[in-house]
C-alpha cells in the first residue's frame, strides 16, 4: 500500500498540506476502485505506522471521507489540527450525515468539500465547510460566478484543484481562490 501525496498550495506558492490519495502500488497513478472505507482505512492506518509528521512535516493532511467512513469513528483516531475532512462528491447526505459533520466542524475538524458544483447537495453542506474545492474541468467558472460569491460572502476559502504546474494563478486571484492544487507534470524521458 502507497500513498500519492498531492501539495495544496497557497496563491504565494507556499505549501498549505496535502491531500492524501491511497495507491495499491508505487507506480499506481489514479484510484482503482476499491471500497472508499478500504482506501480511507489505509491512508489513516499508514499515518499511524510511518507518523503523520513524517508525511505531511508541520502541515496538515487533506483525507477522502463519505458517508461511511465517517459513521465508523476512523476520524476520531485523528488528531483535529493535523487534518482536513475532504467529503467526496458522491458522499450520500442525510440528517444523520449532516449532524456528524455539525458535530466534527463545532468539536474543530476543518472541512472540505469535494468538487463542488451549484446544487442542493453543495448547499447543505456549505453550512459545516471551511474550504470548498472547485475543478475548473467539470465546470465553466462563469456558471458558478453566484455560488462562488455565496461561498465567499460565508467566509469559505476556495480551493482550486488541477491547476498545471505551468499555469498562472494570478488570474484566479480575483475570483477568491487562495488555495491551489497543484498538478506537477513530468516528462517522460
């Protein structure tokens, strides 16, 4: 088991954390397929065995949770100011979804939404976000011009994910993003 660790940067380029994505091995390049509890249970199992200060240094770890994972305690083997609760898109939300993350967001656990769009799942989690991570690939960012300002009128932090490691994001800075995730290309020899 592997960890793909992506940087999460600043708009100054300084590192902010990192999302921690499970890989079945060195070379594995994208997820495939298992159980979303399987692959979360090994990311955390993995903080454990190698220490989460020797993953992430002095900062924090951005890890996928949906629905089931956090019905089955994992995050609570966190330490709350090392870590980001990423909610996957395709989390299924209910009453008993959204009082655990009330809960986890009022105790301190910092929250993220995943690949955020204009709908009703991306409003009733809004409420418990601090960072809200949108893909520029799924969607055109003059169509979510008015979530973007609800968003940033609420105090959330946009993060933009997928920008290539050549692209410029002073362009995004007026739009509110702050934080960026960094795609580094490298070719092949």
């Amino acid at each position: 088991m592997y960890i793909a660790r992506q940087p999460i940067l600043k708009s100054d380029l300084e590192v902010y954390g990192y999302e921690l994505l499970y890989r079945d091995s060195r070379d594995s390049t994208f997820f495939n397929d298992i159980e979303s509890l399987q692959a979360t249970a090994s990311v955390i199992e993995s903080l454990y065995e190698s220490g989460i200060e020797n993953i992430v240094g002095k900062k924090v770890a951005f890890i996928n949770f949906d629905e089931k994972i956090l019905a089955c305690g994992l995050i609570d083997l966190i330490d709350k100011s090392k870590v980001v609760i990423e909610i996957l898109e395709s989390t299924v939300i209910d009453e008993q979804f959204l009082s655990r993350l009330t809960g986890l967001s009022n105790a301190g656990f910092k929250i993220a939404l995943d690949d955020v769009v204009d709908d009703k799942h991306t409003a009733e989690l809004a409420n418990c976000a601090h960072i809200v991570k949108v893909d520029l690939s799924l969607v055109k960012l003059d169509e979510i011009r008015p979530l973007i300002s609800r968003l940033l009128s609420s105090g959330k932090i946009l993060l933009l994910r997928k920008l290539r490691q050549n692209q410029n994001s002073l362009w995004l800075r007026p739009w509110g993003f702050i934080f960026f995730k960094v795609i580094f290309l490298a070719s092949l020899k």
